[in-house]
C-alpha cells in the first residue's frame, strides 16, 4: 500500500528548463510599481551635511548598477560637496531670461526626458525663476514622481509651512520660502542629517560651511547656540512623527492590534492626598504629548 503522501515525496517532477526562480516569481506577483518614491534629508540648519549624505547615498547606489542622475545640487563652495557632486552625471541646467539677466535652474523636462531610476535635487523649498513651468521647485519633484523616478531631495526644517512661524519667533529672521506639510508627510522616507549646535559652530569657525569672513556675523545672528539647540529640537519632532506614521501605518497594514512595546508608557503613583490629582493631570500631559498610555 502505497499512501498519497508517500507518492507525493517520491514523485518527481518532469525537468523544465523554464521554471522560474523564487525571486522571478516574486517580481511577477509583486504590484506594479506606478510612483517614484520620495526620500527627504532633513537638516536643521545650513552645514549639517544634509547634500553631502545624499550625494554619498547617491554614489553607493550607482556603484550597485542603479540609474541616478543629479538634477540640481547647490556645493555653496564647499569642497567636499563638490568633488562628490563631480563623480555623478548631472542634467544639464536650463537657462531662463528674466528682466534681461540669465538664470540657471533644474531642467524639468530634460529630467523626465531622460528618465533616469533616480534623481538628486537640492534645496527642495527653492521659489523657480519666473518662467519656469513650475513656482516651486517641490512642484517639479511631484511631476518627476509622476513619471515614476524615485527622487533624494534635501531641506531645513524651518522651511516647512507650520514650522516657519516659530522658527521666524525664535530666530528673529523671516522663512520667505516653505513647502506645505503635506508634501513633507507625503515622504515616503526620511533622513535627519544630524550634527550637534556645538559641532556645527565649530565647522562654521574654520570656514567649512561659509567663508572665514562671513562666519563671526553669522554666529552672531542665525548660528548663535540657543537659536540651533530649537532648530534641532524642532527637525527631532518632525523625524519622530514621521517615524510613528510609518509604525502605524505597518501596524494597520498587518492588523496588529496590541500595543507594541516601542510606545511609551507614562505611570503615575498617587496616594489618597489631593495633590494626586495635580500628578495624574501633569502624567496625561506628558502622554498626550508622547502618544503614550497613561496609567495610575
């Protein structure tokens, strides 16, 4: 007696030279990619090294055979950021007209008629030249995504719409070009290029981010300590909502439903003198703040 499990072990299947390969099978299944994706360097402050850690990202991803272009990369003089910038082809930049004088600014349509896997583009709150197809250059980053490029862009926090307010509080210096908060939670990625106030102002002295002449000013006014420790505060924030849209979003796509450990949980030991509620009310504040549990 031969059992339908035995036959099954034993039973081989007929040589074909066809059969694909677990990885071809999951490329078949898998959905179609229809948008690029969209991964945001996120600084704090001019010098963070925001550019540099793109650029760096960019050549590692080209040295594993991937299609990248850079669209628009602003070096500010600096050295380093140039010579990395110079190892990657760059589409040309498009000349506008305008009042009689010549700008240069990101060639949109050379982009998209060139379609590389990815394209590197600086500075993603930049107002475009009067002109230009787009206002704003966050605009021609929708238009590449569109087409289904994959786009490393770069930004400060106080560029972003609700941010700017308070940075402008804060710092005393006016945010003339933002980027809605939406475009920003749209990311599908993002990257906080970090750096201490005090490591940054160090840069700042030996000229490595403006020149030596510019940097006492400088220091004075935007780069000053207390000015950076709420810019950093501020990027820390915006990083960390991100990452919990993306747990939760994880979370409902699986249907886990029990908190997961990550969460914080905020405990509250009380007693029965009235000055418990004070705790209790201090201890659904900080909650509330963290989006945290509360217990007592």
């Amino acid at each position: 007696f031969a059992s339908p499990y035995l036959r099954l072990i034993t039973t081989r299947e007929p040589s074909n030279s066809n059969t694909k390969r677990p990885e071809e099978w999951l490329e078949k299944v898998a959905p179609a990619k229809t948008r690029g994706t969209f991964k945001l360097f996120l600084g704090y402050a001019p010098g963070v090294g925001k550019t540099y850690n793109m650029l760096s990202e960019a050549i590692r991803r080209r040295q594993r055979g991937e299609d990248i272009v850079v669209g628009v990369v602003e070096t500010h003089g600096r050295p380093r950021t140039a010579e990395l910038a110079d190892q990657l082809e760059c589409v040309p930049r498009e000349k506008i007209e305008y009042r009689g004088v010549v700008f240069e600014e990101m060639d949109l349509d050379g982009i998209l008629a060139r379609k590389p896997q990815i394209v590197l583009i600086d500075e993603l709150a930049h107002t475009n030249i009067e002109g230009s197809k787009h206002r704003k250059r966050y605009e021609d980053v929708l238009d590449i995504l569109a087409a289904n490029i994959d786009v490393l862009a770069t930004m400060n926090v106080q560029h972003i719409e609700s941010v700017a307010p308070t940075v402008q509080s804060v710092t005393g210096i006016q945010i003339r070009e933002t980027v809605p908060d939406w475009l920003v939670q749209r990311a599908d990625e993002i990257v906080m290029a970090d750096l201490t106030p005090e490591a940054l102002q160090t840069r700042m002295r030996r000229g490595d981010i403006y020149g030596v002449d510019r940097a006492e000013k400088a220091l004075a006014n935007f780069f000053r300590r207390g000015n950076l420790i709420a810019l950093r505060e501020l990027a820390l924030q915006h990083v960390t909502k991100a990452v919990d849209r993306t747990l939760t979003a994880y979370m409902d796509a699986k249907r886990i439903q029990e908190h997961w450990a990550v969460r914080e949980r905020v405990a509250v030991c009380i007693s029965s003198n009235s000055a418990s509620q004070i705790l209790i009310t201090r201890g659904a504040r900080i909650a509330e703040g963290v989006g945290g549990e509360l217990f007592v």
